[in-house]
C-alpha cells in the first residue's frame, strides 16, 4: 500500500471531571486526511482544506506528530500528507488531535504497524505540545483508540480504553467564537482544596464504574466538575443556562467539551440527544452567535481507513 485515505473522528476530552486524563470519540464527526509513501526522506503537507493552516511542516501539528513517528522509526522515506478539515481549530472536539491521530496511524498503516496504539499516541502528544504547549493525551488518545479512554499514567504513558454503552449519544454545540487551549489552560489555578479534590476522585471513579456497567444514571450523577469547569464556563455564552436545560430536556449531564467554547452532552438514546439538541439550538438562536450542532454515537473505532 502506498497511499491511505483516513477518517479522523472530533473528540471530547476532559467529559466533565477528567481534566487531560478523560475522553471520548465521536463516531460522525471528523476530518479526512490523505498519506503517500515518498522516496525522499521528511514530512511534506501538500494540501489544506477547510481552514488556513500552515502547510510548513514543524508548524503543523500533523506534520511535528509525522516527524516524531519517523525519528523512532527505521523508514529511511518519507510522507505525503493532505489534510481535509471538518474540525474548526479551536472549537474544543479536538481539531490538532484529529489531524496528529491521522498522520501517524496513517503512517502506521502503510508501513505495516511497527507501533502500537499507546507509542502512536506519544507521537501524536508531539503535536498537541505544539498546539497548546502541553503533550496531552486526552484528544488524541481516544482519537486513535476509539470509544472511551482513560490516561492512567503519563510517566510512564498507560491508556486504559473503557467500554461505552450501547445506547450513549453525544449532542455538542459549537458557538462560533475561538477559546485557544493555550489560552484556556493560562487562567486555571494550580492548587485546589481537598473537599473539592475528593468530590472530583469521588465522580471520576463513578462515571468509569458507569461506563463499565452501562449505568446511565451513575454516568449523569458523575459529569459534574467541581475543578476545571467553575472557572473556564465564564469564556462560554449561556454555559449555565444549557447545561441546566439540557438536563431538564432528559440529558445525563453536560459540560464543557475540552477547553470550549464547545459544549457537551451525553444522552441515552438517540432521539434524546436529538431533543437535547433542539434544546440548545433555542437558547443559542437568541443570541446572536452563529453556531454549529452535532449529534453523534461514540465512535467505536478511532482513526481508520476510509475507501
């Protein structure tokens, strides 16, 4: 094989009380990528669709992720990258995992696997450090594995995919303003008291022990953030009144989807989470900010390949 086209899944990360250890696939939403096998040693991006990024190489997250793949690899060739963009940067579902994910499961692929999902998603954090600074996984580790994972450790790196049950739908809205990961990680505190870090442990081993079991209601009694989310909801329009409306609506819970301003929910059932996004749609349509809804089953696959 010499060419490969992917489809590189949007993603949740953080799902309430996992900040950079927590997160989640979307199954319907996502970027197209396009790699070719080259003689000549490198990375090179040929083309970018969808949105003005750059095509040089160490300042492109997929091409930094690529760069990191060849350095541990034994290829003495190259790559061909294009990158189609679905995924708005900025919008919090994870645009630069996406494009990091793709480019070295992509490279994987075509040379016949050398690594293994947890070494491909180190490679990725490459271009997530170059995104916002800091190498985490939270995005591109469900990105490559599919579904639910949690990032156990990151010294060493140790990925836990968790089961996602059958009927679990997301609904997230994207209002069109840009909050920079970056950005959003500048105003965080670094230190918080013991009650809140214990309510915080307390709704991370619910919402995983719901997860496991297909408890819905343990996984709504869970997305509650006590840490993270009091401080960066103040960047998002209307955060409070969606996340309470979407719960009264029948949502399992809501909140902040990676560093916003998007906003997550996970239903139980599809027709729920449709109703859940009719619900957003009428508190932000008298905002006058644009915005875009998706509603997407969790992935059960991460970045694969498309024909």
């Amino acid at each position: 094989m010499e060419e490969i086209q992917l489809f590189c899944p949007a993603t949740i990360a953080n799902v309430s009380c996992g900040f950079d250890v927590l997160g989640l696939a979307l199954a319907s939403v996502g970027d197209t990528m396009i790699i070719r096998k080259k003689k000549k040693p490198g990375i090179t991006i040929t083309k970018i669709t969808g949105q003005d990024l750059p095509l040089a190489t160490e300042n492109n997250v997929a091409g930094v992720a690529g760069l990191a793949f060849l350095e541990a690899s034994d290829y003495h060739g190259g790559f061909e990258i294009e990158i189609h963009k679905k995924i708005k940067p900025g919008s919090g579902i994870g645009s630069s995992a996406a494009s990091a994910a793709g480019a070295v499961v992509g490279m994987n692929i075509l040379l016949d696997n050398p690594f293994n999902f947890t070494q491909l998603t180190t490679f990725a954090m490459q271009g997530e450090k170059l995104a916002s600074n800091v190498a985490h996984a939270d995005n591109v580790a469900p990105a490559i594995f599919g579904g639910f994972t949690l990032v156990r450790s990151y010294s060493p790196l140790d990925i836990i995919p968790i089961p996602t049950p059958t009927e679990l739908y997301a609904t997230v809205v994207h209002p069109q303003i840009e909050v920079k990961t970056s950005d959003s990680r500048k105003i965080l505190k670094n230190t918080f008291t013991l009650s809140q870090g214990i309510k915080q442990w307390g709704n991370m081993g619910g919402l995983v022990a719901g997860l496991y079991t297909s408890d819905y209601n343990l996984i709504g009694r869970s997305l509650e953030d006590h840490i993270i989310e009091p401080i960066r909801s103040i960047l998002i329009p209307e955060f409070k009144k969606v996340t309470d409306s979407v719960k009264e609506t029948g949502a399992l819970g809501a909140g902040i989807s990676g560093s916003g301003p998007s906003i997550f929910a996970l239903s139980k059932g599809k027709e729920m989470a449709k109703q859940v996004a009719e619900t957003i749609k009428t508190i932000y349509s008298k905002t006058g900010i644009d915005f875009d809804i998706h509603v997407s089953k969790i992935a059960s696959s991460g970045v694969h390949k498309i024909s």
